[in-house]
C-alpha cells in the first residue's frame, strides 16, 4: 500500500520497525491540525511553528507509549493541546508583566479616538483573562467551539468527550465568561 493511503496505525508500526522516513506522512497529514490548534495559544506564526516542530519532535520520541486502541490524531492533538497550554501560562505571566506599558504604549499609537481604542484594547484583554480563568476542560471546548468554529462532533473525536458533555462544558463557559465580562467592563 502506498504510504500516503497508509493508516494511522501502518505508518506508527513502520515508524517503530526503523521507517522513521515514515513517519513525514504523519506530520504532512496532521500539520493542518496542529498549527490550527496552536494558533490559539500563540499570538505569532514564529511561536506556531516552534511549538508545532516541538509537538510533532515529542510525539516522535514518544511514540513507543502511544496506545493502539486510541486515534493517532487525538493523542497527537492532546499533546500540542498541552504543548499549547504551558505556553500560553508561561505568555500570560509575560503579557501581565507588560499589560500598563502595552496599553500606554498603544493608546499613544492609537491614530482614532483614543477613548473608544482604550475601551476595544480592554475588552479584548479582558475577554482573553476571562477564557484564561476557565477550567482547562471548560476553557478547550470553549476555544474549539468559538474561536475555531468546529461542529461538535469534530470537538468530540479530537476530546474523546460526549457530545453532550461538550454541550455542557462551552455552555457553562460562557456563562462563566459573560459574568466575568459584566464584572469587569
């Protein structure tokens, strides 16, 4: 069979016996997927890529603990998921430190209202503290749903969580958001 018809599961073999060649079809099949999940924890394509290549190197060196009976694709999605997530914590802490000098800084740039470029700059922030405050469960459904625009059903492969429970978990996000938003602006 031709390597680009593979399975998941052919080429993690191939890759174990020493093809690790194999193991490009891989990466080429799922680098869509993994800057697409990336991109929501990175605001710089640099940082996409960076972690991507991370995500793609770890995934590699542990592909001896990869589990048969679970998808390539969601073990895989879990892992730049976490990639992801320590990034972002690491970036938040950064963005904090630096938020007064960032908003000063873009007020004085600001070439509109400055009044109404204020208050966009902190909505957003505070729109991202507020998806920064869910619980990861709640948090990456959220993202997935909204940011991503992806259809449940999607959301549940790459999870391995119930439609319903999905359905409960962005539900209960938003509302957690909206009442974050209306304390804060």
């Amino acid at each position: 069979m031709a390597s680009h018809q593979a399975s998941d599961s052919e080429i993690v073999q191939r890759v174990r016996n020493g093809d690790s060649d194999a193991y490009r079809v891989l990466v080429n099949r799922y680098a869509p997927m993994i800057f697409h999940v990336l991109r929501r924890y990175c605001r710089t394509e640099e940082d996409v890529e960076d972690l991507a290549q991370d995500t793609f190197v770890r995934a590699y060196e542990n592909l001896s603990s990869f589990r048969e009976e679970a998808q390539f694709s969601s073990w895989l999605y879990r892992i730049a998921s976490n990639r992801g997530k320590d990034f972002a914590k690491s970036a938040r802490q950064r963005r904090k430190d630096d938020s007064a000098a960032d908003h000063l800084d873009r007020r004085r740039a600001a070439a509109g209202d400055p009044h109404r470029d204020l208050e966009a700059s902190e909505r957003s922030l505070a729109l991202q503290e507020a998806i920064d405050n869910l619980a990861p469960d709640y948090a990456t459904a959220f993202m997935l749903k909204y940011q991503m625009g992806l259809p449940y059903r999607e959301i549940s492969l790459l999870t391995e969580t119930s439609i319903s429970a999905l359905k409960v978990r962005v539900h209960r996000a938003r509302k957690q958001v909206r009442s974050y938003l209306q304390d804060k602006l």
